[in-house]
C-alpha cells in the first residue's frame, strides 16, 4: 500500500480538492479524423456551433483550419498556468508530439490538449488508462517524459490499463477495456466511474477496482446518460460536503456516499458548456470560466473563493479546466 509522500517527492492525490500542489497543464494540439462525420460519437457531446467548428477541421490541425483560434487557445492555457503559478502551484506541461507519433497515427487524427484522459493519478497511484476515441489512443505518449521523471525513483506505483482488443470488422470500438481520467472522480478510499458508453466502460471499472482494492479502495460506477463525456461533466467536488452537479445527467441520481452533500445545481445547458468542470486548487479555493457567474457566486455564497479564467476555446473542443489538468501532488 503506498502512503502519502513526504512534500519534496509527492507524487499523491488525495482528493478532487486537497491542496494542489504539482499539476500538470495540457498542451493545444488537436488534428480531426479524415472521416469525421456529423453522427460521429467524438461529436456528439458539443453543441451546434462547436460541431460545425469542428467537422470544418476534417484532416487538419485547428492552427491549420482556425489560426487565430489556435493562439486564443494557447493564450487560454497560458493564463491558466499563470493562474495557478500566483497560487504557489508547481505547473509542468507535457512535450508537444513529434512528427513521427502525428505520422503513426495517421488518418485517425492525433491529439494532445485533455491531459486529464489518458492517465490519472489516485493516491500514490500513476495509472495510464486507455481512451476509446481513436485519435486519441496516442495521447498518453507526450506525457510519458513526465511521468518517468516524476513516477520513478518516488514511491508512487506507475502502472497501465491492459490495451484494448482490435475493433469489430463493423467499425465499432471493440471490447476495450477503456478508461479515461474524465471519468474518474477520487475523494479519499473511494473513486468514483462514470459511465456513459462514450468513454469508459465496464471493463475499464472492474479493472480499476480490482487494482486498487488490495489498497483498501471502493470504486463506485456511476452511470451517465449517453450523451454525456466523462463523469466530470455532470459532477464536481467542490470541498468535502459541498459539490457541483446537473442531476440530469446522472442516470440513478448523485451517488450514496455524496447524497448529504450540500449541492449546487447546475442546468442541463450550464453543463452543456462544462459548467461542473471547474478546477479546485484547495477546499476553499476554485477556477472556473466567467461565463459560469450565476455558479461561482453560488460558490462565493458558500465560502469558496472563485478565480476566472476564460476558457472559450478549449470548451468549445470539449473540455475545460479539469480536463485540461492532471494533479501529480494534491493532498493537505
């Protein structure tokens, strides 16, 4: 069982919201699959506008399609990092992906801008988890510098999800097993999973949970409705006793172990636009987007201090600001 580290070499995350102490930053680097179609799954999570922006990318970056898009999103998460850096937060980024991971990947599409998908961290556990969407099956690789430097001689476990299996000749997915940290949701010895059939599946939970019993952890699925991402979409902790969430999304309602939880209820359009997807940096500290007021004086009501950040672009892909970070250290 691997306990909490000392300061100076923590590779820990405790909790959704324990003081943030090392996280890493994603990078903006986005090419769409050649055979991008409008019922696609990949694009079945944005909004109208979004879609369009993004099936006008078929084949090509965003620097390529949107320049000027393309810088807004790098100064998005520029200012994002100084943010954090104000706070006393150590930011590391992952390397961009070199010319021979875009080749290998071909005609699927390759991207590197949601760090918070391909690996995960929970406790003093380094896990790189597989996602389902295929032009996003390498983006693990531009992290992995980070994740040896940082994983190895600590006394974190660095391990990984099992490949999955081949696609079916029909073109679906396969049988995975598929995880992505989007789904995963850690407050204490217990993780929560969501499960929508866009990301993570059963095979994926069941291999999670097998993983981290033996150290005394419970891992709860939680399923979503189908045209919800990742669980974070639907569901964020704020501080102990008090979270963000759009009841809608969530298939059997907000789950035991949080039901006495004081709540924030975010709408099905909030949500939409990632409203729950905000980034704790301690339990009384918050980051989120300005567009999302009505739900950060709800949070300054409650105590929380609530920094802005404008995140337009990198929402209008999908993500926000959790998914656009992954703790390496968080934990009082």
């Amino acid at each position: 069982m691997v306990e909490k580290p000392s300061v100076a070499t923590a590779v820990y995350t405790e909790s959704e919201f324990s003081l943030l102490r090392t996280v890493v930053l994603a990078q903006s680097e986005f090419r769409a699959p050649d055979d991008l179609q409008d019922a696609d799954p990949a694009l079945g999570f944005l909004d109208g506008s979004d879609r369009e922006s993004v099936l006008a990318m078929r084949g090509k970056t965003l620097a390529e399609a949107f320049p000027a898009r393309q810088e807004a999103w790098e100064r998005e998460r520029d200012a994002l990092k100084s943010m954090l850096q104000r706070h006393g937060i150590e930011v590391v980024r992952p390397r961009l992906m070199t010319e021979a991971e875009k080749a290998a990947a071909g005609t699927a599409g390759y991207s590197n801008f949601f760090v918070r998908d391909p690996w995960f961290t929970v406790g003093g556990n380094v896990i790189e988890g597989c996602p389902r969407f295929r032009h996003r099956r390498l983006e693990v690789l531009p992290s992995r510098p980070v994740l040896k430097e940082r994983a190895f001689g600590s006394d974190a476990a660095y391990v990984a999800l099992p490949a999955p299996e081949l696609p079916d000749p029909e073109g679906t997915d396969g049988p995975g097993p598929f995880l992505e940290g989007g789904d995963v949701l850690v407050f204490g010895k217990h993780v929560f999973v969501g499960r929508s059939g866009l990301a993570s599946d059963d095979a994926g939970h069941r291999w999670l949970s097998e993983y981290l019993r033996p150290q005394g952890y419970t891992v709860e699925q939680v399923p979503l409705q189908p045209h919800v991402l990742h669980l974070d979409c639907a569901l964020g902790l704020v501080r102990e006793g008090l979270l963000l969430v759009c009841e809608e999304r969530l298939t059997e309602g907000v789950p035991g172990a949080l039901a006495d939880w004081d709540r924030v209820a975010v709408s099905e359009e909030e949500a939409r636009a990632l409203g729950t997807n905000g980034l704790p940096i301690s339990p009384d500290a918050y980051i989120t987007d300005p567009a999302f007021r009505r739900i950060g004086d709800e949070l300054t009501r409650r105590g929380i201090t609530v920094e802005y950040v404008d995140f337009t672009v990198s929402r209008s892909l999908g993500g926000s600001f959790r998914c656009s970070t992954q703790p390496l250290a968080r934990f009082a």
